[in-house]
C-alpha cells in the first residue's frame, strides 16, 4: 500500500510492539509512532524493535504546547520538546509533529506569539539533528483546549515569518476540510509540507474528540484534498491518525484491514506520486 | 438592562407565555423568538402577547437552511423562506437570522453555491416587507450537520458579492472567537452587522452543540470583542442565546437574573453607544 503509514494512535491499545507486529502482518511498511507507546519498552528498546521488523518511522507524535502563564513553565515545555527532537533523531523519524497547544487566558493573540517564539527557538535544535517540525493545525473545535493554531493559513503565515526550512505543515483532513480557503491554502503550503494525514468528519459529529472516522464514513472530500496536496508536490509518507473511541474498541488487525481498504479506495487513486 | 435581548432558546423549556412574563419580570424589554415557539400559540396570538407585554422583538430565528439535493427541495426551503419573512415582519422581528445549512453531499463549493443563490433569491421579498436577513457563521464544528458557512471572512465575502441593504452579518462570540482574522474581519462588516449575540465557550468542550457557556463561564475575551463590534459602529440589540442543557434545566427565573448580571459584567463596560 504505496505511502501508507500508520499512525498508532489508530489503534491505541495496542502496545508499540503489537503495532509493529500488526504491521508485519498486514504488509504495512511505515509508522508514526507516539511518545508515551514509544516510552513504555523505552527508547533504545523501541530502536531496537522498529529496526529489527524494518519499519520506516515517518513521524514521532508530539511535541509543542508553547503558551503557557508563566517564563518557568515555558522553560519546561522548551526542554520537553528539544527531550522529543532527540528522541526522534534516535527514532530515525523526519519529522516531530507539533502541537500548538492552548493558550492559558483569554489572550489569544499572546498565545499565539508564544507559539511562534517557541517554534523559532526549537528551529536551531531541530535543524542540527535533521529532524522537521510539523505545525499541524487542528479544527477549530480544538481551539479552547488543544491548539491555538487553528487554520491552515494561520500555519502558512507562521512558516512565512519564521522562513526556516526545518518547518513545515503537517495537513490532517479531518482538521482542515470545512475552511473555504481550504485549496488555496493548500497550494501556498506546497514545498512545505511535513505530513498529511487522512481519516474523515462523520456527520452527525456532536462530540468531535473521540469521533474522528474512517476515511469514506464521513463527509470530507478525501479524492479532492489528496489531489490538492499531491498537486502540492507532496510525495511523503500519508498517515492514517484517528481518534475514536469505538475504532479503538475493535480488535487492531480488523482495523487495519479496514484501514488498508479505505486507503485504497479514497486515497490511492488520487496520487501520481509513487512516494 | 441596555441593549440586552433575551434569544428565547436560554430558556428552552419555557413557553413564549413563560418567556414573556420572565421578561417582564425581570426588566428586560427586548426578546428574540424562534419559529418554534411562536408557532405553539399561533402567530396572531404571539404578536399580541407581544406587543400586550411592550416587549421589543428584535430577531425572529431561524430561516435559510439553503442547501439541498433536488430543485424540489430547494423551492420548499425558498417558500419555507418566505413564510419566515412573513412571520418577522408580522411579529415586527427587524431580523430574521438565517443559518446557512449543511451540504446534502461532499461538495461544499457547491452548497455554499446554493446558499449565496438562496439568499440572492430571498432579498427582494425580505426588502418589501423591510426585514432584513442576519446570515450567522457558525462555528466550524457544525460545518458538517449546521452550516457550511464557518466564517465572518466568509460571510463578508458573501455580503460583498450580495452587495444589498437587505442582507447583514449576525456575529455570534461562540462561533467566531476562535479565528485569527477576527478583528480584522468585524472591522469590515462596519454598516452591515445585524446582530451580535453573546455567550462563551467553555474549556473543555468535548461536545460543543449543547455546552454553550453563560457569559464569563469560559475563555472568549468578551469585552474586546464586544469593544469590535461597538468600534464598528453596531448599535442594536445584544442577544444572549445559549444552547445549554444544563442552563436549560434550571429555572428561568433564575437564569435570566445570571444573565443580567454577566451582562452587565462582561458586556455592558464595552459598550460606547447606548442603543
């Protein structure tokens, strides 16, 4: 399944090594890999494991959560993330995705400056040990409590300004496909972008968190996006990210087959790149 | 309470009776109604009691709900449309609130497409009857099941092609907050907002529809965007509606004294014109 890669998430009780078995098994060549699954074994341990089933690591999940109230606890979000550049470096990923992270007050706007300064400091860090920063805008829906970067323009603005090729923008469907300047914001991406994820927005979808859906279960024109972004000159890794509570329930090889499914049926045809 | 309207659905369970006694009572002398309640009385028997009461109706919701997949549809949404008009004028509602609709498919172009016609199509018969039409965003995360017109930047752009007297933007704290173009775009709907209603998002918010927050209850920065809307030369009525279960289920009497007092708080400070 040409570019596929799964990120764990998708099948969130499964330990790191049942998701590399998983993916033995069902042909699946890459990962994305998240922190807390790749800290349970530990870091060497979990080289050790990705390497020996020669999976390709396309991303480590996450790093970012900059605004905070006080310089004290900006300092500690500084070191956690040049802890998570490290880790991937030694996981061999290209890419930390980042998380903007909410912002403590009301001041959105000071929030916001507080991403930018925490992404320009991490830059130097990031750029020596060849791994790029993915800013990934979340929905909206996100922004009171997860990020305070919300747009896919909101990304491109940052990346004009901090001008630095070690960041780009990771595009996840399900949080971009309702902004009407949803295709040309893809085409300003294009040279930077670090990732695409792909899954869909179901409808009804009263509690968006825990309902992210498969790709096909839901309303988000999947054909045209990936058709966006691959006119876009992306020819990367493509992750399959969803947050869902009853996806997660089901047994994790079910869940891959569908993945694979999916895949080929809403994303595979719209690529010219082989990746 | 200056300026302050009382959007019926805050006290979803009480009648338009209820509604209007609660008023009284508590010395507020604007309501806006919905299509909903008025219709349990009858009409004639809602503009009497309205008018009996002295009471100000300044929006009657909801109209549009443009998109569909069949003309058939579309031309029962359009006479549909027009009774909503008939009802505000009789009702001497100077605004209906329209709310855009959702996409019957995965073409969002097109739906929005069908909003911009639908509307082009209501104004003359709004303009005859001097009602004028209040096209809200709504917040991204009913992008898929509410509205597909997500923001202020979008609705100024829709006003802009409109280019009619008869049509404004209604503004809404808990579905614009969030953008990173706000000011810049209640700055450019100076002369053309039709509304503006207030409430607050809460944090968390896992299940945005029904957990609108009481004014101060979450993060929106209330008094600067308010200070917008006034700087944009607003001067009507502030409607406080929120959708809240919790709210719902506590007495009227006792939510209507919350909402005075948080208006006063939040809102009024901000306020340079007296309406």
């Amino acid at each position: 399944v040409s570019r596929l890669s799964l990120n764990q998430i998708t099948t969130q009780h499964w330990s790191l090594r049942e998701a590399v078995e998983g993916c033995a098994e069902a042909g699946i060549g890459r990962i994305a890999v998240t922190r807390e699954k790749v800290g349970e074994p530990g870091l060497s341990e979990a080289v050790r494991m990705l390497g020996d089933a020669g999976l390709e690591v396309t991303s480590l999940h996450v790093g970012g959560r900059f605004p905070a109230a006080t310089a004290a606890e900006r300092r500690e979000r500084r070191d956690d993330n040049r802890r998570a550049v490290d880790e991937a470096a030694e996981l061999g990923a290209p890419v930390l995705s980042l998380l903007a992270g909410p912002s403590p007050d009301r001041d959105l706007d000071a929030a916001r400056g507080m991403v930018e300064d925490g992404i320009a400091e991490l830059i130097p860090y990031a750029a020596e040990r060849a791994v790029t920063l993915g800013i990934e805008p979340l929905h909206p829906t996100f922004a009171g409590d997860r990020s305070v970067v919300v747009t896919l323009g909101e990304a491109n603005d940052l990346l004009d300004r901090l001008d630095s090729p070690a960041v780009g923008v990771t595009i996840d469907a399900y949080h971009v496909w309702w902004d009407p300047a949803l295709l040309p914001q893809v085409e300003r991406a294009a040279g930077r972008i670090a990732g695409y994820h792909v899954d869909d927005w179901p409808v009804p979808n009263d509690c968006p968190f825990l309902s992210r859906a498969m790709m096909g279960d839901g309303i988000i024109d999947l054909p045209r996006l990936t058709a966006a972004v691959d006119r876009a000159g992306y020819a990367g890794p493509i992750e399959v990210e969803i947050f869902n509570d009853e996806i997660w329930r089901q047994p994790g090889r079910r869940v891959l087959g569908l993945v694979k499914e999916r895949y080929r049926e809403w994303i595979e045809p719209a690529l010219t790149a082989a990746g």
